[in-house]
C-alpha cells in the first residue's frame, strides 16, 4: 500500500518517516469546567487530515497509529484497576475510533469497558455554536457497573461539553472518574 501523506511505498497507511515527523505527541492537559482533568497529545490542527479518515475504510488503521503513537506511552501512568471507557463506541461504519483508541490502552492494569456509555443523540456537532451543543446534549447512557475507576476516552475535545457531560452521567452511578484522555485538542495551538 502507499502512505496516507508522502504515497510512498508503506505497509502501513503511514510511512515511518511521516509518523516521525507529522506525529511526535505533546502531552498536554486541559481543565474543563466541571474539573475533569483531559490530556491531549496533539493541537487538532496539526493532524486534521488524519482526524478526518475515521468514516473511511482504512480509518481504523490510521486510529491505530494515531494510537500507537501517543497513547502508549501514556499507559504506565494509569491507575491500577482504572476501566478506560470509549465515549460512544458505536460500530456504525464498520468498527468504532474510540473503541479502537481505548483498546490501544489495555495493559495488565487497565481494562477496556466497551459498548457501555452511548449518546442517545448523536446530532452532528460540526461547525455548531456552544449554544446550539449545550440545547442539544448528548443524553448519555451508561449501562456499566457502578463503583468501578474509569479514565474516559474520545478522539477529539472541543468545547468539552461532551466529557463533562459523561463525566457527570458516569459520576451519578459512583463511578470515579479520573480523568479524559484524547488525541486532539481543538482549543490549543501547536
Ligand atoms: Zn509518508
């Protein structure tokens, strides 16, 4: 196959030299209003291109990497007996990206808790103003266990009204949240 970026010759959709260059993370951390700490890798800007693969085909395998890329090294500073739950893993085009972002994060301390936390509103929130995302909530619902360590993850935070939202719905079934973790910050540059 050819490189998502340069075409050149990959067995992967990224080259290593693209993933050198384009994906070195940044861990940084951002604190919403609610207080949900939310630690990002990458300024949303810088890796849009890769963002936006994940309703294509090869999109998972792109995930992966991204994944792969940051995630990993963020393993080893999770809480033992922590669940990372996805926001919303919902397998419509195939598999889901943040299924695929939580899986990344299993170690012999951290737990995976798929297909427990879905928005039962799924209204695009594309190019929508902070009014129009707070009238229309995600209206969550969790379906996990209560009083369990979980660490929430997405792919993208933008005004982070959808974590403090989960991280509220999750917080009334006495589950302890410590924190979101995501690929992308849409707020923060470079
Ligand atoms: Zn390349």
């Amino acid at each position: 196959m050819r490189c998502h970026v340069c075409r050149s010759v990959s067995f992967l959709p990224l080259c290593k030299t693209c993933r050198r260059e384009l994906l070195q993370p940044e861990p940084k951390t951002r604190r919403l209003d609610n207080g949900l700490e939310v630690i990002s890798f990458y300024a949303y800007d810088d890796i849009e291109p890769f963002l936006l693969t994940k309703h294509l085909p090869h999109g998972w395998a792109i995930y992966r990497i991204l994944a792969k890329e940051s995630f990993s090294s963020f393993k080893r500073n999770i809480e033992s007996g922590t669940m990372a739950i996805p926001i919303d893993d919902d397998p419509k085009s195939g598999y889901s990206h943040t299924a695929i972002l939580a899986r990344s994060l299993k170690s012999a301390t951290c737990k995976t808790l798929y297909g427990k936390l879905h928005a039962q509103n799924r209204i695009s929130y594309a190019g929508r103003s902070k009014s129009f995302r707070l009238q229309n909530p995600r209206n969550f619902l969790y379906t996990g266990s209560a009083g369990i360590k979980a660490l929430l993850v997405d792919d993208i935070v933008t005004t982070g009204f959808t974590l403090m939202e989960a991280g509220d719905i999750l917080a009334r079934h006495d589950v302890e949240v410590s924190g979101a973790i995501v690929l992308a910050d849409a707020d923060r540059k470079g």
